[in-house]
C-alpha cells in the first residue's frame, strides 16, 4: 500500500523471509541477490551472493558457461544439447521434468473457432519428426496435456488425443470448408525469440503447408510483448509451455477454466468447469483421477492446445558446483546449492591463460 505496483518489488522496499534478499536489480542485465542474514534459514546458505543474468540467447548462454563465466546455465540452442548429450558431457544434467511444451490457438479467431480445424492442425503434425530436428534424441513427444510422468508421480493417466494422420487431418479441414486448405486464412505462429522456438515452428509451419496446403506465416517477439500480445487474445497461434507449480494433475488442468488468467486461449466450457470444481472438493484416489481424466477428455478434443512435447531439463552445471539437488520439477534451491570456489577460480584462470575469455 505504501509503495504501490511495483514500486513494492525495488530493493529498497520488497520484505524478503527466505534465505535471500533482493540486493539490486538491472534492467537487461541482472538481479543480484544476497545471504538474508534475518532468516532463520541463514545457517543453511553457503553462497552469499548470486546473480541471476538476463540473457535472451541461449548461444550467448553456452558461451558464458564455456568461459567459466557463468556456473549454471538453464538455457543452451538446440544444437549444442544435441552434441552435449552425443558426446555424454557429465556438465549437461538431463531429467523428465513434469513439463509440457505446447501451443495455444485462439479459438476466438475463425477459423481456429471450428474444433474440426484445430483437430486437423494437431492431427497433421509429425511430432516425433519436429521434436528430434529441434532437440536430439531424448526428448519424447506428447498427445496428452498432463504429461506422461505424472502417472508415476501421482497414478493419474493422461488422457491422449488422437492420434496423427495426415489423411483424416485433410478430411476434417475439407469437413470444416477448407478442402485442400482453399479459402484458410493466413495465420501467424508467434513466439519468443529463441533458436528453438523458431526452428520447431518452421517445422510446423512446412508440415502443415505440405500436409493440409495452408499457408502460416512466422512472428518472432520480444518476450514482454509476446506475453502481452497472448493476455489480450492478440494472435493466432502461439508457442508455450508449462512447468507443474505442485505434483498433481490440477497444476495442468485447471489452467483452461472459463476466463482463467492462465487460460489465454478464449476456450470457454461449462462441463469442464464443472469437472474441474468437482474436482477440487474429491479426496486424492481414483474417483478424483476419474473426474480429471473426463476433463482432460474434453480438453483433448476441443484442443485449445495442442500438445507437442514433453520436457527434459537441460541444466549446464560446472565441475566446481558441487551440490546441485534436482526433481522432477525442475527447482533448484539456491540456498542448497554448493560451489567449491577455488577449483572456479583455478578454472576461470586457466581460461584467461588460454585466451578464454573473463
């Protein structure tokens, strides 16, 4: 109340409880936290200081790691994950993570307001073919919005939708007055700008002009604006992904309730709705498994989404951190994070002998 919006989250007036405290915060550069000396956690810290950079290319990401000057990655391109993982480099720590990357379609855009049309979409995908060329070998494909992994974690089975064929994908756009693709508007993928993101949406983008004859054109944004542009249900279809907050179906599935701020694709469902709060008063077993997997039903053939992939972690963690706990999750708390700091520097030394870099 004092401060107002954001002025609250500035360092010089954001309250901090946890092992850390916001010390600064530069635009375009980093956010510098330090050890909270007024938690009750302090003891448990090692690392008195960490700086978390602002970094738009996962290329620029790699090279930091390469020069030791960075200790942790969270980002590297598509190409270089695959030679980390051919050449079995133990500083790539890969997981299942229970994740999915997905896209979102603007069902309040004809055509993509025909359901026969976004079944089409997804039905004409090859998604093995797409997710190997982006990421290697490794990284499995999804028909299900709740990814596979959440069946080991909780007993829920995902619920599919069906699957891809090129020949019922042209039959559904024909049913929906697009035989061919003839008279489909020219439609636009957008995303944020990221190596990945664009080759997976070439991909997509040549596949459904051979497969179904539309023509889809390519947006690459700046990642406020593309967050912004998807609020305001300004775009066609767009790219995403979604990491599970807690362990349990509802993470995901609650996401697509009517005018949910996490929904952003206008798909609206009184019956899944209703599923979804039957849901919420059901004790965990299989009666609430039961009523999740008749929500996920009709979210996967309705496909406001369309699933693609289901996530792997790619961590890039240098010889010199020394503990690093990992879960499916993809979480990593920083106060139990370890770095042996004279075999950083020794690195970071013989790197600048080399030539290397800082």
């Amino acid at each position: 109340e004092k401060h107002g919006s954001p002025g609250w989250t500035k360092a010089d007036s954001i309250v901090c409880s946890g092992p850390y405290r916001l010390h600064s915060r530069r635009l375009r550069d980093r956010v510098r936290l330090v050890r909270n000396e007024t938690s009750y956690r302090t003891d448990e810290v090692s690392l008195e200081v960490v700086d978390a950079l602002a970094i738009d290319s996962g290329a620029t990401a790699l090279a930091l790691f390469e020069t030791a000057a960075v200790d942790w990655a969270t980002s590297l391109p598509p190409f270089a994950a695959k030679l980390f993982i051919e050449r079995d480099d133990p500083t790539l720590r890969l997981r299942s993570e229970l994740s999915i990357g997905f896209y979102r379609l603007n069902t309040t855009r004809p055509p993509l307001d025909d359901r026969r049309v976004r079944q089409a979409l997804s039905r004409g995908l090859d998604r093995a073919t797409i997710v190997k060329a982006v990421y290697g070998p490794g990284q499995p494909t999804s028909l299900s919005f709740v990814p596979e992994g959440m069946e080991a974690a909780t007993g829920y089975a995902p619920v599919q939708t069906a699957a891809e064929d090129a020949a019922e994908a042209v039959r559904l756009l024909a049913e929906a007055g697009y035989p061919g693709g003839k008279g489909f508007p020219k439609i636009t993928i957008t995303f944020n700008a990221d190596e990945g993101h664009q080759m997976m949406a070439e991909l997509i983008q040549a596949q459904w002009k051979s497969r179904l004859g539309i023509d889809v054109e390519l947006a690459s944004m700046e990642w406020g604006a593309f967050l912004d542009a998807q609020s305001r249900l300004d775009y066609w279809v767009a790219r995403a992904g979604w990491t599970a907050d807690y362990v349990d179906p509802n993470t995901f599935l609650d996401m697509f309730l009517t005018d949910g701020a996490n929904n952003q694709t206008g798909f609206s469902s009184p019956a899944y709705d209703r599923l979804i709060a039957e849901a919420s008063r059901t004790p965990a077993g299989e009666a609430r498994d039961a009523v999740f997997a008749e929500a996920e039903t009709i979210l996967m053939d309705e496909l406001p989404v369309l699933p693609l992939f289901m996530r792997v972690s790619k961590n890039l963690v240098a010889p010199w951190v020394t503990a690093f706990p990992e879960n499916p999750l993809d979480i990593h708390p920083l106060e139990a994070i370890r770095v042996d700091a004279t075999a950083r520097d020794r690195a970071r030394q013989a790197r600048r002998l080399r030539g290397g870099g800082p």
